[in-house]
C-alpha cells in the first residue's frame, strides 16, 4: 500500500497533478489569449468546411453593390438622393422583397435645390427663391420611401456625444420573459447613443412595409466578427438588428418575439417556422460561407435598369459597397476582406437555412472531462509503461476528442473545443518525458529565430534546405523587373529634416513594399525613394508578369489614402502638403538572379540588360505622362490588362528601338466601353503619325483628348501635338521608321 502511496506521488506525478490543476483553473479563468484560441479554432472548422453557397435559384439576398463601375459611372459618393430614389423605386418595381440601407443617412442631402441656393455665392434673388422652391433630393426620396418595404440604417456609438438620442421610431420587438426570465435590455448589448437618419426620412419609414434596423456588426478582439447580436438597448429600449428587420418585413409580421430566461435570451420567433436560437445575450453565430460574388449587383446596373431582373424579383436586398475608397472592411472566419454589407447577407443565409452554430450549455462540462481524464491517463502511464506506448494512447485519446469535435460541428452544427485538453494533455506528456528534448528545441527555434533576421523567410528555407547554396554566383531566369520612384522628391525633401525625411519614406515605402510582397514579388533594394523589385524568384511565378503588373496598379491605388494621411499630418504641422507621386517602370526577359558580391559580403540581387531596360521604362512614364510604363515582353504576357502603345523609342544607352506601352488598369476597364473607344481611336492615331499622315493624325489626338478624360493622358497626347507640329514643320523624310530617340534616361 505505502508503495503504491510512494509511486502515486512521485515527483513527476506531483507535476503532472500541478499541470492538471493549473489547466482546469485557465479554463475556469478563460483569459483572453484561451478564448481567442478557441475561437481560431472553431474559425478553423468554418474554412475546412464552409457552409455551402447556395444554388442561383434558391439565394435568398442579392447585394447591391456602390462599386468602382458605379461610382465611375454615377459619381462620387455621396450620391444625390434622387439617384438613391430611383434604385429603391427599380427595386420594388422589379419585385424586390425587402431593401435594406447598410448606412445611415445622418444629414440632408448636399445637393438639395436649397442647399446649393444658400452655399453658392453669385446667384440672383430671383434664382435662389426658385431653387428654394424646388422639391428637395430628400423630400424625394422620403416619398419612395413611403410606398417601399425598406429598412432603414442605424448604428449604435459608443460616445455620449455622438449620434441622436430618443426612443425607437417604431415598435417592432415584442419581449416575453419566461420564468424568472431577464430584462432584455440588461443581457444584450447596449448603447449610449445612436446614429439616426433625418427626421424627413425617418417619418418616411414609419409605415406598415417599412423598418429600422442597427447595422452594428461587432469584432471579436482579434478583429474577426463571428458573432451577431440581434437587438440593441438604448435608453432602456430595444432595437432590432437590420437583418431581423428584413426578416420581420419580409414575413409580415408586426412584431417579432423575444423569449428570456433567467440566463438571458433563449430564442427570437419571426414568424411561424421562423426561430432562432441565439446566446444569452442575444448573439447568433452564423454558419459562415465563402464569399459570393455572384450575390453581388452593381448599383449602377440596378439604376439603369440593365440588371438581370431574377436577381432582385424574390430576394431580399441589401444596399452595401464594396469601392476601394468607401470600403466598409470585416473579416469573417471563412474570409479575411469582406464588404461589411455581407455579413448582414450571410447572416441572413444561415437563419433562413437553420444553419447557424450553438455552443450548448454541456460544451464546457465535457471539455473539463477531457481535460481531467487525459492528464489523469498520462500521470498514471507514462512511468509505468513508458512514453511510447502512453503516446500511442495519447494519439488514439487525441483523435476520439478531435473526431468528436468536428463529427459535432459537421452533422450537428455544435461548436464543442478538443483543442486545450488534447494541448493540455500533450504539455502534461512532454513535460514528464522530454524535458531535455524540450530544452534543445528552444535552442534551435532561437537559433532560427536569430537567423532569420538577416535573411528573407524565402531564402532562410532555401539555404536551410541547401547550405551549399550559400556561395557567389546566379542562374538565369525569365524575370520581371520593376522600378518605382517618387517624382520630384527632391522639392518635397526640402521640408524637412533628416529625422522627417526618413520617416517620410518609411510611410512611403512600407505600403508599397507590403504590394509587392503580397503578390509574390521579391524586393530586391530601396534607393533613396526608389524601389527596385522582381518576380520569379527566388521562388518560382509562372505569372510574373501578370503579378508585377497587378502590383504596379495596387501601388498607384495605395498612394492616395497615404496622401490623404500626409495631408492631415501637414496641416497638423503647419507646412505645405505637397503630394506625392510615382512614376512606375515594368520589364520581361533573362535575367541572371543570385548571389552578388564579394566573399565577406553579398546580396541577392538581379543584373542584365532587362534589368536596365526597366529602370529607363520607369525614367520614360514622366517623359509621356503616364504613371506605369512597361516593355513589349511584358504586354505580350498580360493581354487581358488595359494596355496602350506608347512608342517605338530608343532609351537612353541602348542601340535598337523598343516598343513601350502604358499600364492603365485592370481586365474590368481593358472591357469597358470607354476604354474601347480610346484604344479604337489611339491605334488610328499612332498609325497615321508612323504614316506621316499628320492632318489625320491631329484629329485623332482631338478625338483622344475628348475620350481620355478618365484616364489621365492629357500629358501624353500634348506630347505628340507638339512632335506633330515640329514634323509638319520639319518633315522626318521619306527613310523615317518612327522611332523616337530618347536624351534623358
């Protein structure tokens, strides 16, 4: 007996029993850190296995979407809102069930008759009591809005000073306590004011068809929303959530219901044969899909009526965007850049399918089971039959806890974590058989981490795998190049001192170096306010050129949120904001690639005449106006882009002419009509002046002019007016080939 006493408590059981202690008090404790894992792992399940997008047929929501087309086409945002008057209009006329507004419509309409009669200065009386007269963009839109099944935006703030007190415009939450069942505005989530839209619209959407709803959708800590609440309090009164608004709408229902109990929320009953379970605190945990684009409508396909009229007779519809300078950001489990505008449609998607998830009360009991039972195996076995057989325990324990776990979220959509037990088990396992194996690990992962200092994460797996390619010397590869500088960086230099500048362009160069990286590319140096960097190694790309190209364009977008940043920050300081600019050049072909140096030190770096081809391509985008030039090689290989012809040139220190082009935006505008009509017109305008047929050749520049003004090319058609104007004067003669000799790199 006292010898089984002895071997029950020997030293390493004695930690073991320590290690269990502590694991169940952390799980009774749940820290942040412990939640948050659980949480990625549940996130985890999400993205093996997604809920399944719906087929065409049976979607349920259609997004409509304020996209690039429809800002290019309609105009910035905001839009009148006789624009939006008419979308709602198109919508109900072509079926739609329900239109929810992802916003909020907080002030009057800018553009109002009104507004601009009091704002611009130089009219007559007589045409100010005219405009003053006219019926307001708001009044119009109200008066859709009364014969529509909308619902309107509102958001919940977190400030005392913002937003709109008052009671709920309209009663639409029905609360039922059960026994000894919770007020509902103490268990859910509750705001000191709100964001409301106009009195004029908000009477608008008083009646019968209509709504209002919150559209706060709130993040975990890690920025990841996984959950959504339902209702809101405020003021001791309860909001719904917008999507319950649709739904309430959409079933003709007056009301929902409410059912707490002492716990807090229970249930939410729409309709009949339409309730959801939610958390205590009135949260539901949606079955998160991939990403649907094809649950996506351009708003400006809705107001022109162009759409297809399948995707909004029968859905419900949600007003959201998706536009790079309006983009409401959100990451979901399955996705990590969403429009915000589809979580509220996912939302709608899983309680409509009933496939949202429940973490039930039992979840935490049977978590602490496995956490007791498994340390309590590994205490007893491993001295007794050693750490190889108690490991094949360990895996077989491991595996039933891990197969349950997803067996549960697959078949029963039960969110249940086998992750900390089978962790805490492992820790208790190691722990009392490999000290020392632990110990020589965390050697070798600071000697990893150490190493990786110096060299890129690529090329730390490269000479991990191949120390022998630690040496000088390169191999040839067809590459990419790209060189990007900032344009008259010397006048924006001299405001500022050595501490400002550097930290001038490290604001410049970090977003335009994460770019590049996020689309394969290798940054091969930084000079000064030049970035040089190349595709298709060290790792292979067989779409280098395509990559360089779409990273080109993705730095041209990022320069002006930082602008927007260095602008505030000027004024902030009190000197001129001068903005900046980026001239970007792109080249194809060999290039030998490696290691570049001497002995005691080299780099990985590119050298070879495609190399030097793209840094005069770069010098060049300044020379035509444009903001990305590439070479021949490089346009063969991205065909579906929008592309132009610049020239046939000869740059600086090279013999044979090149031909260049201009980079000018994405598959989307190489396939609109605008730029279609351009390209149509530049190739006549460049065949006439390569035929020396000037009076044809200056009409096409008008015609260019006139059709380029999306585009940005005004500097680059002024330049051929003016070689035009010098060949008419001074003809080239009958043996010119058109080439143009470049004189500045």
């Amino acid at each position: 007996m006292k010898a089984i006493f002895n071997s029950l408590f020997r030293v390493e059981r004695l930690i073991g029993y320590a290690l269990v202690a502590t694991f169940l008090f952390v799980y009774l404790w749940n820290p942040g850190p412990l939640e948050l894992a659980r949480l990625k792992v549940f996130d985890f399940y999400q993205q093996a296995k997604p809920r399944p997008i719906p087929q065409p047929a049976a979607k349920p929501v259609t997004i409509i979407d304020i996209d690039e087309q429809s800002l290019e086409s309609i105009g910035q945002w905001p839009w009148p809102r006789t624009v939006l008057a008419k979308l709602t209009s198109n919508v109900m006329q072509m079926g739609g069930i329900v239109f929810a507004y992802d916003m909020v419509f907080a002030e009057p309409d800018r553009l109002n008759p009104a507004s601009f009669a009091a704002n611009v200065n130089g009219l007559d009386d007589a045409t100010k009591d005219k405009l003053n007269k006219l019926v307001s963009n708001d009044d119009v839109f109200a008066n859709v809005i009364k014969r529509s099944r909308v619902v309107m935006g509102q958001a919940g703030r977190t400030s005392e000073t913002e937003g709109t007190k008052g009671p709920p415009a309209s009663r639409s939450v029905g609360v039922r306590r059960l026994k000894n069942g919770a007020a509902l505005n103490q268990v859910v989530l509750s705001f000191p004011s709100i964001v409301r839209n106009i009195p004029v619209l908000e009477a608008a959407a008083k009646h019968k068809g209509a709504g209002f709803g919150m559209f706060n959708a709130i993040p975990d800590q890690d920025g990841i929303i996984r959950n959504v609440p339902l209702f809101f309090a405020h003021q001791k009164k309860i909001f719904p959530a917008l999507t319950v608004e649709m739904l309430r709408i959409a079933t003709g229902r007056k009301t929902v219901a409410v059912f707490t109990d002492a716990a807090g929320v229970k249930e939410v009953r729409i309709a009949k044969g339409l309730t959801i379970k939610t958390d205590k605190e009135g949260r539901v945990w949606p079955y998160f899909s991939r990403s649907d684009k094809d649950k996506y409508v351009s708003a400006r396909d809705v107001i022109n009526g162009t759409v297809d009229p399948a995707m909004i007779k029968n859905k419900m519809i949600l007003l959201g965007t998706s536009a790079v300078g309006l983009r409401d950001i959100r990451s979901i489990p399955t996705e990590r850049d969403i429009p915000g505008v589809e979580v509220h449609a996912q939302l709608l998607e899983a309680v409509l399918q009933k496939t949202y998830l429940e973490r039930p009360n039992y979840a935490a009991g049977a978590e602490l089971a496995f956490i007791l039972f498994g340390g309590l195996i590994m205490i007893v076995l491993v001295p007794w039959v050693g750490a190889k057989w108690t490991g094949l325990l360990f895996v077989v324990t491991a595996s039933t806890a891990g197969g349950l776990s997803w067996y549960l979220f697959t078949d029963q959509l039960v969110l249940l974590d086998a992750s900390y037990s089978i962790v805490s088990t492992l820790l208790i396992y190691t722990t009392m058989t490999y000290v020392g194996y632990a110990k020589e690990e965390a050697e070798r992962k600071q000697t990893r981490d150490a190493f990786s200092k110096y060299l890129s994460p690529d090329m730390v797996k490269k000479v991990a795998g191949n120390p022998g390619e630690l040496k000088l010397g390169g191999d040839q590869r067809d590459m990419t190049l790209l060189f990007c500088d900032v344009r008259g960086f010397t006048t924006i230099s001299e405001q500022f001192d050595a501490i400002g500048l550097t930290s001038l362009i490290n604001k410049l160069l970090t977003p335009l170096t994460n770019v590049i990286l996020a689309r394969q590319g290798t940054v091969d140096k930084y000079m000064g306010d030049c970035i040089m960097a190349f595709w298709n190694a060290p790792l292979d790309d067989e779409n280098h050129a395509y990559n360089g190209c779409v990273s080109a364009l993705a730095m041209l977008a990022e320069m002006q949120p930082l602008n927007d940043r260095l602008e505030i920050e000027a004024a902030e300081e009190g000197r001129k904001h001068i903005p900046l600019k980026v001239g970007l050049g792109l080249n194809s072909g060999p290039a030998v690639v490696g290691n570049m140096g001497s002995d005691q030190r080299f780099d990985y770096s590119v050298l070879g005449d495609t190399v030097n081809l793209a840094a005069r391509l770069e010098g060049q985008s300044k020379s035509y106006g444009v903001n990305i030039v590439i070479g021949e090689k490089t346009e063969v290989q991205v065909k579906g882009l929008a592309t132009l012809e610049l020239d046939l040139i000869k740059v600086k220190g090279k013999t044979e002419a090149v031909r260049i082009y201009c980079l000018q935006g994405d598959e989307a505008m190489a396939q609109s009509e605008d730029f279609r009509n351009l390209e149509k017109h530049h190739i006549q305008m460049l065949e006439s002046y390569a035929g020396q047929n000037w009076e044809y050749c200056l009409k096409e520049i008008q015609e260019c002019r006139y059709l380029c003004e999306p585009f940005g090319l005004d500097g680059l058609y002024d330049l051929y007016e003016t070689r035009v104007a010098d060949f008419k004067a001074n003809p080239p003669g009958d043996d010119w080939d058109g080439v143009f000799v470049a004189t500045t790199k």
